[in-house]
C-alpha cells in the first residue's frame, strides 16, 4: 500500500475533535476505501480535500474565448464610468464616512 507524503496543513494543526458521520452507497463506500489505500489518507482527510477543492472551484472563475478577451480588452482600455457609477460611489463614500 502506498502512503502519501501529502499532508494538510490546517487540517494537522488543529484538534481533530468533531465527526461527521455519512450514509453512502456501497459503491461511494468502495471508492473512498480505495481512495484511501492508494493515498494513505484517512476518510476525514479525502472528505476535507474534496472540499477544499470544490470551493477552490467556485472562487475561481476561469474565462475561455471571446469572454477572456473582452475582459482583457475591459482591462486594458477601461470604459468611462457611468453617471450611475459616479452617484454610487459617492452615496458610498458618504455612508462610510459619516
């Protein structure tokens, strides 16, 4: 059985005191038990991966094609800001200050 290398930092320094318990079909069952031979991680630790890398997914928004090159071009040569922009950030700038 090969063991991984791979550690979480988080996940290592803090107390591992809560559970989470799951009902999962016997093949879910399977695959996290082969998950954890071929990695040497334990269930908590797949679970935890897997979920940062959900959430790692969701922040990240990854652009392709025509959608990147606007945005680029938006970079580059920004538009003027709008009237409405203009009156936003002053109600803004107002709030916060006073």
């Amino acid at each position: 059985m090969a063991t991984s290398t791979h550690r979480l930092p988080s996940a290592d320094r803090e107390l591992k005191n809560h559970r989470i318990e799951l009902r999962v079909a016997p093949s879910a069952k399977l695959v996290i038990q082969r998950a954890m031979a071929v990695s040497g991680l334990t269930a908590g630790d797949l679970a935890y991966e897997g979920a940062r890398r959900v959430l790692d997914e969701h922040e990240r928004m990854v652009l392709q094609g025509a959608d990147r090159e606007a945005f680029l071009a938006a970079l580059m040569d920004p538009p003027a800001p709008t009237a409405k922009l203009v009156a936003a950030l002053r109600r803004h700038r107002d709030a916060i200050s006073g």
